[in-house]
C-alpha cells in the first residue's frame, strides 16, 4: 500500500505541468483500467511481503502480471499505451488513482466482512 501511495504522491508533484496528448486508438476503457491496475497493485504486494530473491521477485510479478491481462482479456500493449496515455495526462491519472484506491479499499472491506480477516490476500483475489 506504501508503494500505491509513493506512486499517488509523484503523480500530484507533476500534475501541474501536465500536457494533452493525443487518445490512442485502443485506450482501454476506464473502468477497465482501474481494474487492471488494482489487480496488478495487488500483485506487486503480494511479491513485495515475500521474502525471496530480487530477480525471482521480477520474475514472479511478471508472470503474474501476464495472467492478470489474460484474465481481463487485456494485451499488453493495449496496457501500455493506455497507461502511457495517463501519464502524459496526470489530472486524469490522479483521478483514476483516486477510484483505484476506492476500489483497493472496497476489497479489503469486503475480505473482512466475509469472516477471513486471516485469510490470504492471493485467495481472495483469485
């Protein structure tokens, strides 16, 4: 969650000098987006709280982030060039960041409303 909001942070630094750019043709929806993201985020806490090695750790996300695109029908590059699009437009990207972190907490709520405050995060989201 540190991560979430170190990223949140850098954004708003650099909100004021944001440009408009061109919408790609294959902009994933917003929706779409922030479920993606929030799955990925995840994921990147997931690999973060495990004890291993640097590389098996990239090596892991990486899989896991392959699968994350697969199960919401997504390409990489479609991924990619929507969050590229984002970044060059940080108003939007804070807004987003904004449902993401709502959607993040949402989930959480959820967990724990279902009885399994100890139940792993990887079995919930999965």
């Amino acid at each position: 969650m540190k991560t979430l909001f170190y990223i949140l942070f850098c954004f708003s630094l650099f909100a004021c000098g944001q440009k408009q750019t061109k919408v790609p043709d294959n902009l994933l929806s917003r929706d779409k987006m922030v479920q993606v993201l929030a799955d990925i985020h995840i994921a990147e806490s997931q690999v973060e709280s495990k004890v291993i090695y640097p590389d098996t750790a990239l090596m892991s996300f990486n899989f896991r982030e392959k699968e994350i695109f697969e199960e919401h029908g997504v390409t990489e590059q479609e991924f990619r060039s929507t969050y590229q699009y984002y970044l060059d437009n940080l108003k939007q990207m804070d807004e987003l960041y904004e449902i993401i972190v709502d959607t993040l907490s949402l989930r959480e709520t959820k967990m724990r409303a279902s009885g399994n405050e100890l139940k792993k995060l990887d079995d919930f989201v999965e």
